[in-house]
C-alpha cells in the first residue's frame, strides 16, 4: 500500500491506497495480483475497504493495466498494447512476449473495464481510485513513441498518445460522480525513445483540465536507464532522488491537484476544509500541495 498523509491542524489522518489492482483479466502482470475485474472480488474488496476504514483512514484502489507487460501463463489470455513490439516481462522467469497490437474496438473494450472497476471500487465502499498511468503500464505504453507506434487517432502526436488514457480518466469520472479520482502518472521515462519531461508536463496539464482530482506524479519505466530501479527507488539514495535529475526532468510547482480536488476531500473530511494537505509520490518525487481554493 501506498500511504497518503492528510496533516490537519492539531489532528492527522491518512488515505491508504491498494495498489495495484487489474480492471480486466488481461491486465494482470503479477501472479498474486488483486483484481477488481469480477464481480465475484466484491466480497473481499469490501473486507479491505472496511479493514483500512477501521484503522482510521480513508481507503483508495489503484486501477493499473499491465498491457504488454504480462504474458498468458500470468494473466491466463493473450496480451495486449498500443503495438505489437516485443516487450520483456519477468514474473518468476523472464521471457520477452510480443503483444497484440489493440484494434479501436478492444481500445473500447479496455476503457469500458476501468469504468466497471472504478464502479465495483465504489461499491465495495471504497473512497477514491486511482488510474495507474505510469511506469510502463498499458496507458504508460501510449504515451511514448518506442512503444506506441500507431498511426490512427491513438498514436503520433503528444495529443494522440495522451488520448487513451484522458478519454479513461474522462469516463470514469462520469461513471463515479462525487468520488475522487487521482491520475498517476510519470513525467520522465528515462530511457531515448521513452516520454520526457516536456512532454510528460503537457499530460499531467492536460489530466488536470481533464478534472483529475489529484495527480500522482512519478517517473520511470520498466525500460528505465540504468534499470528499472528508477522507478521506485531503492532506500540507500536520497530522498527527493528526481530532484537532482537535470531541470528538464524536474518536477515545479506547477504539478498541483485541479481545484476539484480540494472540494471533494473538504466533502468528505469538513474539520479539515482549511488544512494545507499533501499527497506524497512513494516513488521520492516531491510533495504536491492541494490547493484550498
């Protein structure tokens, strides 16, 4: 779990987040992956739900894909990505896999899962969902060109590769209304032909517009140089490890929760309305303060 301080004044509180949880079968990259793709998990998602309710904090699921990150002995069917490129996958083994390249019609496919899943979350009460689109995972996957190689509305430019994952944020905001919904994203690959800081700027601008109610900013990629270590870093490095990357991969102020984000939580924590609240990337980014306005 991923831990979210929530400091108010003369009282603390947190938001703990499960992650990270498959929206359809063929997204599961781990063997012992939780999933939120059936209905039949409801049970036990609501035990979690009421289990971190109970230790007094508020309960968020991560929704994560692993698309071409996953292989059929993990998942149990065929893979999928933006396009068919070999990817190289270690669960127990290592193997490099060649997904399916996604048709517009599975693109649909996978959207209309992450709304069923953020509905499940909402019924098995937990408080808020988060759209994993980092650290090269299938939205991941869309927004750099090595692994995006499409040349309909989905593939090419920044605003084509940004689609994919926008049009799910936009989806399942509509489909959860009055619950929160934080977007992850990474803002630096860290590998040549992955997404850079510019660009992963312009997304997280763009995921803001598109009403995200917070946004976890993070970098890295399991194609990372000099390894995928990059994108949780290990404990011997600093804390704040991205702040001594160069200033075009670092992250500014301007990486801030939209206004939407400040007025659900006050919906739900009232005492709290004027507390300065962080949310805090477990991967070492800087905090990101949630405006009271």
């Amino acid at each position: 779990m991923t831990r979210l301080p929530i400091t108010g004044r003369g009282s603390k509180a947190a938001s703990a987040s499960v992650e990270m949880a498959s929206p359809e079968k063929a997204g599961r990259h781990r063997h012992c992956e939780l999933g939120i793709y059936d209905d039949r998990f409801l049970p036990g998602l609501a035990r979690l739900a009421d289990a971190i309710h109970r230790g007094g904090a508020q309960a968020s699921i991560q929704l994560g894909h692993g698309g071409g990150h996953t292989r059929k002995d993990i998942c149990g069917e065929d893979p999928i990505a933006p396009s068919a490129i070999p990817h190289p996958v270690f669960e127990v083994t290592f193997e490099t896999i060649v997904p399916a390249a996604m048709t517009k019609a599975r693109i649909e496919q996978t959207k209309a899962a992450f709304v069923g899943a953020a509905r499940r979350a909402q019924r098995a009460a937990f408080d808020c969902v988060e759209i994993h689109a980092a650290h090269g995972y299938l939205i991941s996957q869309f927004h750099n060109v090595f692994e995006n190689r499409r040349s309909d509305e989905y593939g090419g430019t920044l605003e084509n590769r940004a689609r994919f994952g926008l049009e799910i944020l936009r989806a399942v905001k509509a489909a959860v209304p009055g619950m929160p919904v934080v977007y992850r994203i990474s803002v630096e690959d860290f590998f040549p032909d992955g997404m850079h800081f510019a660009e992963g700027r312009r997304m997280a601008i763009w995921a803001a517009e598109a009403r995200a109610d917070a946004l976890h900013v993070t970098a890295g990629h399991y194609r990372s140089l000099p390894s995928a270590a990059m994108m949780i870093p290990p404990m011997r490095l600093p804390e704040a490890t991205f702040s001594a990357t160069p200033p075009r991969s670092k992250p500014t102020s301007e990486f801030r929760s939209s206004p939407w984000a400040a007025s659900a939580i006050r919906k739900r924590q009232p005492r709290r309305s004027r507390a300065a609240r962080r949310i805090s990337s477990r991967s070492g980014a800087r905090s990101l303060p949630i405006p009271n306005g």
